[in-house]
C-alpha cells in the first residue's frame, strides 16, 4: 500500500486530511506526525531553528515506510522540503500547489495569514514558483523513479503543468487553457494600495507578480480558543475588505473553511485539498519505483 506521511504543527489537521483522503485519494496511507513545538520553535526563533528537529522527525517517517511526505505547516515547509535530499524520498510543503496555482491565475496575489511568522515564506514561495515557470515541455517517459528533488520544477513535472486547477470551495475550477503555464491574465504594472487596517508589503517587477501581505490580527486568538467559526469568519471579513486582487492565497491550511464564507468575487485558493492531491501523486509515482526497504541518508559528517 502506497503510504504519505504527514508532518502537522497542530492535530485539528489529523481530521481535515484523512477527510480529503476519502474523497480524493482512498487506498492512500495516511500517518500523521504532529508535534506543536516545531511550529512555536519557529515563530520564536525562525525556521532554520528547527531544521535539524524536522529531519529527524521525516528521518523516524521514511524508516517507518513513507513513500512521500507532506508538510502541512507553511511556516516550516522550506525546511522540511530541504530535507529531500537526505531522506531519499520527496517532500511537499502543502503551499506548494496552492503557490503554482495563484501564479496561473493572476498577477496581483493577496496573501492572506493569521500568523505574520506565515506571510514571508508564502510570499517567497510564490516568486518562487513565478520565476520557475517556463513553456512546457513533453513528459518524459522510461522506468526511471520521479526526481527526489521538491523544488518547483520537480513539482511540476509529478503534478503535470497543464493540470486542471482544482476550485476551492464555492469557486468554480478553472482549467489551465493546453500549453499555458504562466498568468492566466496579463502583467499589471498597478500597485493596488493595502486596506488601511491590515499591514502589507509589496514587491514586483516588471516580470513577478504584485504580491499584497494582509495579516487577519484578530483571527489567531479564536483559534487558540478553540473557536473555528469565530477563526473563520474574521479570516473572511479581512478578505472581503480586499480590493484590486486577482487572487487570495490562504497560507495556512487551517484558513481552508473560510474560501467557502468570502463574497469577494475572485478566487480564493486554500491549501489542504491541492496539496494532498499533488503528495498522493508523487507518493504513488515514488512507491511504484520502490523495491526493498528503504533508509534515509546519513549526511557526511
């Protein structure tokens, strides 16, 4: 049986994924591996803090059989793709395809966070993701195992660049017309201004996508609370305010309910359900080219 493990950062995710599960993937494997300190480790003292922490967790997963792993906390997902190398199978931070698919569909991007430790990977993995985008090219073919490697061209080579963007919910999906990997509408030099009451940074050129970083303040405390309504529907009245976007990316998987309560009338792109599909792909491309027990890579010292 194909097996994905799964880093988590919080257990409300053990549910929302082995539910995407059913729906999108039966037969897959799921182990969840949650450890809430990694996630406040890295919002005191950065990610790389915790680099060495998230390897040996993904070390213990691979020994135990995973066939890919999905990292499901934004803040932590560079240094858990990092990682790749050394385990010997592939890793995907759940953004990841969620970053690709905001590319395709427009060049002004609001991220939207309820952690500000979230706003900057998600913003770097985006022009990330719009730098790697060149024309495509054919699928290669042959019996070799997909690449290890979990940068934003190996992702795009196991997902397939002209997929279907899967819709979030109340959206309906918007296929990517054949041959067309860049924005799905044409550069814009307009700098649309932040709303007056959330924090923002942006950055283009000429070439990258406008990006706006929009924190939801007041959301966070209702999810420490426990109150996921109450979390929801402020991450959705700070999306409604937006204006001049063509598109709102979620960076956190736990902000995926909201897309179904915003009215904005664009896009709204949450993580979890194009994240699953895309690390179930590469867990069954990977898996089917595994012959024998596997063991991560002891680094050279």
């Amino acid at each position: 049986m194909t097996t994905l493990a799964l880093l988590h950062t919080s257990p409300v995710h053990v549910p929302v994924f082995d539910a995407l599960r059913d729906e999108d993937a039966p037969g897959l494997e799921l182990r969840h591996l949650v450890d809430e300190q990694l996630l406040s480790r890295a919002r005191e003292l950065g990610p790389d803090a915790v680099a060495e922490a998230v390897r040996a967790v993904l070390t213990d997963a691979v020994a135990q059989g995973a066939d890919a792993v999905l990292c499901t906390c934004s803040t932590i997902g560079a240094v858990a793709e990092a990682a790749a190398a050394s385990l010997g199978v592939p890793v995907l931070r759940v953004d990841r395809p969620m970053a690709s698919a905001a590319v395709a569909l427009g060049h002004r991007i609001a991220v939207v966070a309820a952690l500000a430790s979230t706003l900057e990977p998600t913003a770097a993995l985006i022009r990330e993701e719009s730098d790697a985008r060149t024309p495509a090219t054919a699928p290669e073919h042959g019996d070799q195992p997909p690449a290890l490697a979990t940068g934003p061209g190996a992702q795009r080579r196991a997902r397939g660049a002209d997929a279907d963007i899967p819709a979030p919910p109340g959206h309906a999906a918007i296929p990517a017309p054949p041959g067309h990997v860049g924005p799905a509408h044409p550069p814009s030099s307009e700098h649309a201004p932040a709303p007056a009451h959330a924090p923002a940074a942006v950055r283009a050129t000429a070439s990258s996508p406008v990006l706006r970083l929009v924190l939801a303040d007041r959301a966070w405390q209702h999810f420490e609370a426990g109150d996921p309504r109450a979390y929801h529907d402020e991450i959705a009245r700070t999306v409604d305010a937006l204006c001049d976007v063509d598109v709102v990316v979620l960076a956190q998987a736990s902000m995926a309910p909201a897309a179904a309560l915003t009215t904005l009338g664009v896009p709204v792109l949450a993580s979890p359900r194009l994240g699953l599909r895309a690390a179930a792909d590469l867990a069954r491309s990977y898996g089917a080219h595994r012959t024998g027990p596997r063991q991560a890579q002891v680094p050279k010292a």
